[in-house]
C-alpha cells in the first residue's frame, strides 16, 4: 500500500511538471518520516522510507515513460 500511495503521488507531481515540486515532495516525503520517528514511541523501520522514496521515483518513471509513449505515438 505504501508503494502504491507513493506511486501515485510520483505520477500527480509528475503531472505538474514543476522542478520545484518534485523536489518538495521528496524532501517532504522524507521530513513526513523522520517526524513519524521522532514521535513515534518504538522503533522505526527505514525499509518504510525506501519503500516510499522506490514508490516516487517508480511513479515519476511510468509518468515519463507514459508520456514518452504518447509523444512517439503522435508523430508515428
């Protein structure tokens, strides 16, 4: 679920095509962590954060490929 979430929200921010925010969402990916870290009472896993951090970059990827996909296709 945590890579689909994150899947997602590469795919949105993508989207935007704005440097800007795909850079304030990654940092604010891994600010969202290290916050659920330092309150959280137990122990936390970074296995979570690579997965979330694999899920953005995997979303941001199928975005480019799709769009590459469609660019190829209208001057085919």
């Amino acid at each position: 679920m945590l890579f689909l979430t994150a899947a997602s929200i590469g795919i949105c921010v993508g989207m935007m095509r704005s440097a800007f925010s795909i850079a304030l969402i990654a940092v604010m990916i891994a600010a969202t962590f290290a916050l659920a870290t330092a309150v959280s009472p137990g122990p936390a896993s970074y296995f979570n954060l690579l997965i979330a951090i694999i899920g953005y970059n995997a979303g941001l990827i199928a975005f480019l490929a799709g769009l590459f996909a469609l660019d190829t296709r209208r001057t085919a």
